[in-house]
C-alpha cells in the first residue's frame, strides 16, 4: 500500500511539473529557461555580496579591537605624514630678486626657468605632477646666485681683468711656443702632428707650473665631466645654506643642470677652433682683406687641407665663371678674375706638391744663395731700428760692437749737447746763469765717452789714428767742449766699418743680412737705394731716429769729497694743497699726485746751504732707474718702495712710502755710498737741486746698451708673471703690452737694444695718447666692464646663444671640413691685414707675421683652447674666493694627471743618485 502511495504521489508531481512546464512553454515561449536561470544567479551573486561586505565591517572592527588590545602602539609620525599627505600642497612663494639689479634679475630668471624646463620638467612631469619638488629646486638654484652675487660684489676685480688674465694668457703662449720649439729641435721640423703638439704641450705645462698638469681635463670627456661635477659640488658647498647641500637628491640634481647644462657646453663652444676663428673674422670685419697679404698665408701654409679648401673653391667659381654668358665690358672683367682665379689655384697645387715631397724651400736660405739682393746703404742701416739690431748682432759676432756703440754715442752726445746748449743760451738772454754747470756736464759726458772709448784704459777700445785721440784729449783739456768735438774720430769709425772687410762688406754676405731683409720686407721690392760703396752718404747733422743722449747718464768724473748733503723729507708742504702730514695731494687738471716737500742741508768748507725742493713719487722712480743703470753695484743695495697703482692716495699708505722714501735717501747720502760710486753725486746733486726735475735725462740709460749687453734672464720654465721687470713705469697698459709684444713676437730671445727701444716707442704712445690719466681709465674701465649694464647684457647674450626665442638651441652640426678650412685661411689674412705698417717697422714684418700665425695656430687645437679656459676658469674663482685654498684644491683634482705622474717618476730618478751620494 505504501508504495503504492508513493508511485502515485510521484506520479503527481511529475505530472503536475510537466503540466507547469507546458503551461509555462506555452505562456512564456521557449526563453523561459533562460530567465529562470537569469534570476537564480543574480540571487546567489547578491546573497554574496552582502554576506561579504557584512564580514568585512565585522572583521575591521575585530581588527581594530585586537590592535588596541594585543599590538604595540605605533610611532606618532607615520600618522602625522600621512595627514600631510592628504592636504592639499602648500604654495611656495618665489622671491625673483637675485642680485639687486632688475636689469641683471630678469633675463638671469630666464636662464633659469629655461634651464628647469629643458632639463628637469621634460622628465618630472612623466612621473609627478607634485610642484613643490620643483619649485625647491629652483629656490636652491636662486640661493646659490644670490651668494655668488653678494660675493661678486666684495671683490676687486681691476687686478684680476688687469693682470691675471693677461699672465695666464701670456703664459699659455709661452707653453705654446716652447712646445713648438721642443717639437723642432727632436723631428728637425717646423711644425709636427697635432697628437705629438698637444702631448708635447703637456709635457711643457707641467715643466713649467711644477706641480699641476690639466692634461686629462683637456684630452679624456670622462674626466672633463667628472672634473666639472666635483668643481660643481665644491661651489654649492661655498654658496648654498647647509640645510639645502645635506639634501643630496636636490644637490645632486642642481650640480647635473650646472656642469653639464651650462658649463660643459659653454666650455665646448668657447673651445671650438671653427668658433674662434668665426669670432675673430666677426671681430675684425670692418678691415678689408688684403690681397698680397691673402696670398702671402696661402704661399706660407703648412696645411694641405686648408690648400686643398682654397684650390676647390676656386676652381668652382672657375666653372661658374666660365659658365657665363656674357658679352661687352663685363668679358674683360670676368677674364681679369679668371686669370686670379688661375693664379691662385696654381700656387695652392704648388705648395700643394711642395709639402707633399717633403721639399720645404727656406725662402732665406734661397734669397742668400740666389746672389742678387738688394743693397741697403750702412747710414740707411743705422737709422732703422730693425735693420740696427742685425748689424748690431753681427758687429757682436766680429768683436766690432765697440766701433758701432761709439757711433751711436756720439750720435746721441750731439743731439743732446745742441739742446743743452740752446736752453743755456735763452736763459742768458732771460738773466739766468747756468753756464759753469752746463759746461761741467758736457765736459763730463765728453770725458766719459772718452774714457769708455778711447783712452788706453778702455776695453775694448776704438781703434783709430792716434793723431786725433791726441787732438781730442788737447781739447778736452784746454778748450770747452762742442757738440762736433767727436766728429773727426767718429767720421773715421765710419769709414772703417763701411770699408773693412770684418764689418759692413762681410755683413752683406752673412745671412744676418738676408734675415734683416726679409725683416724689412726688401727680399723682392727694395725700398733703399744707394750705391755700394757708400757715396752720397752723410754723416753729419742729427739722423732721423737718433739717440737721445744725457749728459748726466755719460758722466764719470769724480765727485768732491769735501762737500756733504744731507736730505730728508719734511712735514711742511705749500698752503695751496690740501696737504696730508707727510705730502701735499696735488689736482692738476684733473690729475691727482702726491707731492713730497725735501729738506736739503749742503756744507762744504767756506759755506753751508739749505733749500727745500719737491718731488714727486715718479721723479724718485726715474731717478732710480738712472742711477741703478749707470751704478749696476746699487742695484742690489737700493730698494726703491714699491709702487701702487690704486688708491695711492689714502693717507696710511702715503704716511708709509713717507718712512721708506727717507730711509731710501739716508742710505744713498752715506758716505761710503758716495765714495764707491764718486760720479753718483752729480745725479744726487742734480736730483735735489732745487728746480724741477727733468725726467728726460734717463732716457738714454734706456735705449742705449752696455758694451756687454745683458740677456734677459728668461728661464726655460716660469710664468710670465714671473718676468716682469720691476724697471717699467707703474702703468698697466705699458706693462701688458709689452708682456704680450714679448710673448706673441719672442722679443726676449732677440737682441736687447730692440726691446729697449720698443718700451720707449709704447711709453710716449701711451702718454701722448692718455698722458697721465691712463690708470684712472682703466679703473673706469674695469668699472664699467663689471657694471649691471654690461653683466646684464652678458646674461642676455648667453640666454640668447642657448635658448633663441626662448627655445633649447639644438646641436649645431658640424661644418664641413673644407668651409672650416677656409674660414682659416680667412682668419689669418684677417688678421695679418689689420697688423699697423708702424709694427712692422718696429720689430720687423718678418717677425710680426711669424707672431701673428703663431698666436692663430694655437687656438686651431681644441684641447689646448680647453686648458686656457680652465685657466681662466680657476683665476676666476681663486680671486673671488680669496680666503679659500682653491689653488691647492685644482692641484687635488688635477693630480691624475698622466704627465703629472710621469714629471714625479723623473723627479725622484734624477734625486735617487744624489740621495744615494749623501
């Protein structure tokens, strides 16, 4: 019964399903599958839902519970950096003041926003939209500027622009020229490769500054980056606050954007040959250039590839021209410039070929074997000054030279006793009587050229008739002595050395000779004409160019022992000048000086005399200068004070030199001072006398030599700064120019007499130019060099360089080699056309164009452009961070050094057997 129930109760359901089933079917259609299931699953999916969330809520809170209960508390910090987290980022406020000065301030803000987007915000922005990195980035950046500008303002910068860069810059030229000289005498070349220059180059930098080499700056990009980034470092050490250089990410960042965003390819552009030739053609492009001059660098090069450039291009402009189709006056000038053209191509293929035999023509060596050259008369000789310093060298070589000085002493006592002899006659006329003293002198300069000349003591002495030495010594002892009192004797010593063999005749045959006329550019177009053995020549009257001599400077004659002078300087100065305690500062015209009041007591055995004269600081130079000259044993006894070119007015340092100068003058008045030099006391008396000083009187001390010249102690290896000769007047000018005349032309290695008489050229250029102001325009100068205008239009100048428009100047391509080659040759005809016909009288055209090329070769390399500007970069930042040891920091960094350690390794060999000995 049981399952009978059951299979009927089965049997229902299955029949009451398939009934729902049908009925469904039939209502709903066949999807109604689909929609049953559609509604089972988003049941199941949201009875999980919220059992999930349900469980979630509850376990925080068990959570939370647990924490407090089980878990040590946690630090108070990491809650708080996260609430700063969540708020909103605070504004920092950029103070865009910099250096005090708008004008420098705005474009400066430029650079540096420039810098930031082209650098740092490129990159940043891709992985941080956060700015306050940023903007303490640029805050770092402003503070450094800040303190570089507040430390800017401290310094003096006159001795820097005045004097450093001048000796750096002379000095690498000296590296230069000696490396150049090195290279000659190992390979017997003129010129080497451009690897053997540098490396030669090294080898000489580290001879010479003993104890740094900037060789692995200059040549290796590793170490030149590595080098910038720890100059960069030490900088933001000096200039940042503390707090901002702990923070190594910011310092880091700032030191990159530093070294090598500005400086690095400021350095590259600066250091680039094509660059520097550009800016000197730039520089100097008002000049024309000069065709002979054109064509004298293109039969002078050594450069195949700057020949190569030339003859291409000519030949182009060849295929242009003949191109044309033209017809009336312009055929003519078309073939003219053809015909040039033609020209210029066949002396590039010559030198071309020339250089590629290895078959260098000595232009001098062939000018003398070629037999023809042109006669230059022995009066023309000596009254120019280049053409005298080779007949001066040669008469050196013969042991002549005695024969040529007493000439041009002569010369130069004649001029000088005509002037001395005038001024004697109008002061007659105007009531004064000198007349004793001015005979005196001229019979002492008389008897000191005789002396040095012609007396049997002389050595060596003058060879000539002893009939007219007798005369003259008659004359000297009787008669008053005239300006034509030597002419006799000298007229003899000219003809002996125009007509023995030892002088004028051989000096023609020796290539001192053809030197002087390459030197005078005389080898194809003469400019002296006269016949051979001298007719027509004069040598009475005063020639154009003579000496001027001192009667002073030539006296010997010895001085009264009985006679004492006694000096010092006083207290009282005239009423009319605003007077210091010790001298009267002067305005005259606008030229301040101090002025010195002289106490002079002279006694002697019936009378005793007492004046006062007044002096300036330059009359007791000149007066120095004279006598250490004419006394060369005083030299080493009499220290004159030191001269100082700004601010000599301030009272302390006036109240000092006061002290020196009378220290000075008590050692000069003593009594054994006067007694070893007896002829001193003509100069001292003449000094202190009491009229004004004439300053002219040392001027042939300066021009004239000994009879031994003294060569100019050049050492092989010293800066320049080193070789300035305390003798030259305190003026900046004088001194800088004849610093680079002596590094750019080698004066130093030629003869002495030529240097002297350039020094006196340039001293009354520049005073008759400037007169005595020229130090106070170039403290203007200086002042306005540094002056906001002129830095602002520097920071301007770079802005634009690197950002034109304001947008990142893209890597300017390489210019191609024979366009380069060819702004090369347009530099040096640049240059050697704008060199002054005066110069080349001076020292010689063959010596200025050797100068010139010299100076343009050594800025075609571009390490060794890259040395100079490091130089330049290290004076720079030792002057303005004086109390800072920076010059043993730069020898830290530059001790890597390949030469460096190499110039140690032979230091310790060539001391090891002296060591071993002791």
């Amino acid at each position: 019964m049981k399952k009978l129930r059951l299979r009927e109760t089965s049997l229902s359901i299955w029949g009451w399903g398939s009934l729902g089933i049908v009925l469904s079917l039939i209502t709903f259609g066949p999807f109604v599958i689909f929609y049953l299931a559609f509604y089972i699953l988003c049941f199941v999916g949201g009875g999980f839902v919220v059992t999930l969330l349900f469980g979630k809520t509850n376990s925080e809170k068990y959570l939370e519970q647990c924490e407090h209960s089980f878990l040590p508390p946690t630090s108070t910090g990491i809650p708080k950096c996260l609430e700063e987290m969540k708020r909103e980022a605070r504004t920092i406020k950029i103070d865009r003041r910099l250096t005090g000065a708008n004008i420098i301030d705005e474009p400066l803000q430029q650079v540096i926003q420039f810098s930031m987007r082209d650098y740092v915000q490129y990159w940043y922005y891709t992985l941080s939209d956060d700015e306050s990195f940023l903007l303490e980035i640029r805050q770092t950046l402003q503070n450094a500027l800040i303190q570089f500008a507040t430390r800017s303002k401290e310094i003096d910068w006159q001795p820097y622009f005045t004097t450093r860069i001048v000796d750096d810059f002379g000095t690498h030229l000296r590296v230069f020229r000696k490396a150049q000289q090195k290279i000659t005498e190992k390979d017997g070349q003129a010129t080497g490769t451009a690897e053997d220059l540098v490396d030669t180059f090294f080898e000489v930098e580290v001879e010479m500054e003993k104890d740094v080499c900037r060789d692995l700056v200059c040549t290796s990009p590793k170490d030149e980056e590595g080098f910038l980034r720890d100059l960069c470092e030490v900088l933001l050490y000096l200039l940042l606050p503390p707090g901002d250089f702990q923070n190594r990410i910011m310092r880091y960042f700032v030191r990159e954007i530093i070294a090598r965003g500005i400086l690095l390819p400021l350095i590259n552009q600066l250091s680039d040959p094509d660059y520097i030739n550009q800016y000197i053609i730039w520089m100097i492009r008002d000049s024309n250039c000069n065709y002979e001059a054109f064509m004298n660098i293109i039969k002078l090069s050594d450069s195949i590839g700057e020949l190569e450039a030339v003859r291409d291009k000519a030949a182009e402009e060849l295929q242009y021209l003949r191109s044309l189709d033209t017809a009336g006056d312009d055929i003519n000038t078309i073939k003219n410039q053809i015909n040039s053209l033609l020209f210029v191509k066949k002396v590039c293929d010559s030198r071309i070929q020339r250089l590629q035999s290895g078959k260098e023509i000595n232009t001098v060596k062939l000018a003398a074997n070629f037999g023809k050259l042109c006669t230059v008369p022995l009066d023309s000789i000596l009254v120019d000054n280049v053409a005298l310093q080779f007949f001066m060298d040669y008469m050196q070589q013969t042991g002549g030279q005695a024969h040529l000085f007493f000439w041009m002493t002569v010369e130069g006592y004649r001029v000088t006793a005509q002037q001395q002899l005038q001024v004697l006659l109008s002061r007659q006329k105007d009531g004064k009587h000198q007349t004793n003293q001015t005979k005196g002198l001229l019979r002492a300069a008389a008897v000191g050229i005789y002396e040095q000349y012609l007396s049997e003591k002389a050595s060596p002495r003058v060879t000539v008739d002893d009939y007219l030495v007798a005369k003259l010594a008659d004359t000297l002892n009787h008669e008053d002595p005239t300006p034509e009192i030597f002419d006799d004797i000298q007229r003899k010593v000219y003809e002996l050395m125009l007509r023995d063999e030892r002088f004028y005749p051989s000096f023609r045959q020796n290539a001192l000779y053809v030197r002087m006329l390459a030197e005078l550019d005389m080898l194809k177009d003469p400019s002296f004409r006269g016949s051979d053995d001298g007719d027509g020549e004069s040598f009475n009257g005063s020639p154009t160019g003579s000496i001027n001599l001192s009667l002073d400077d030539l006296s010997n004659v010895s001085s009264d022992d009985l006679v004492q002078l006694h000096a010092y300087i006083s207290d009282t100065v005239y009423a009319d000048y605003d007077p210091y305690a010790v001298a009267g500062v002067c305005n005259d015209h606008g030229k301040t000086y101090a002025l010195y009041a002289i106490t002079v007591h002279r006694r002697n055995l019936n009378s005793e005399e007492m004046w006062k004269t007044y002096r300036r600081y330059s009359d007791f130079h000149d007066f120095h200068m004279r006598i250490t000259e004419q006394f060369e044993n005083l030299s080493s006894i009499l220290k004159l004070p030191g001269k100082k070119t700004f601010n000599n007015m301030d009272r302390d340092f006036l109240e000092k030199r006061k002290k020196d100068l009378n220290a000075y003058l008590q050692l000069l008045l003593t009594p054994e001072m006067m007694k070893a030099s007896p002829a001193l006391a003509h100069y001292v008396y003449d000094f202190l006398e009491n009229k004004a000083y004439n300053k002219g009187k040392g001027d042939f001390a300066r021009k004239m030599p000994p009879l031994i010249p003294k060569t100019d102690s050049d050492p092989e290896h010293c800066r320049v700064s080193a070789q300035l000769d305390d003798t030259v007047d305190d003026n900046i000018p004088l001194r800088v120019m004849l610093l680079l005349m002596d590094e750019v032309f080698d004066l130093k290695e030629r003869n002495q007499w030529l240097r002297r008489n350039i020094k006196n050229l340039l001293q009354q250029l520049i005073r008759a130019t400037y007169g005595d102001t020229i130090n106070r325009k170039i403290v203007d100068h200086v002042d306005w060099m540094t002056s906001p205008e002129q830095v602002a239009d520097l920071v301007k100048r770079f802005r634009d360089a690197f950002w034109p428009n304001g947008i990142l100047a893209e890597t300017v391509p390489c210019r191609d080699k024979a366009i380069r080659m060819r702004t090369r040759i347009a530099g040096k005809t640049k240059l050697l056309s704008i060199m002054p016909d005066e110069l080349k009288h001076i020292i010689g055209a063959e010596t200025t164009r050797k100068g010139i090329l010299r100076v343009f070769e050594m800025f075609q390399h571009n390490q060794l452009n890259r040395r100079m500007v490091y130089v330049f970069l290290e004076g720079f930042l030792e002057t303005l961070f004086p109390q800072y040891k920076f010059r043993e920091l730069f020898n830290k960094l530059h001790s890597r050094s390949k030469q460096m350690q190499k110039y140690k390794q032979k230091l310790q060999t060539t001391q090891a057997p002296s060591l071993q000995k002791r």
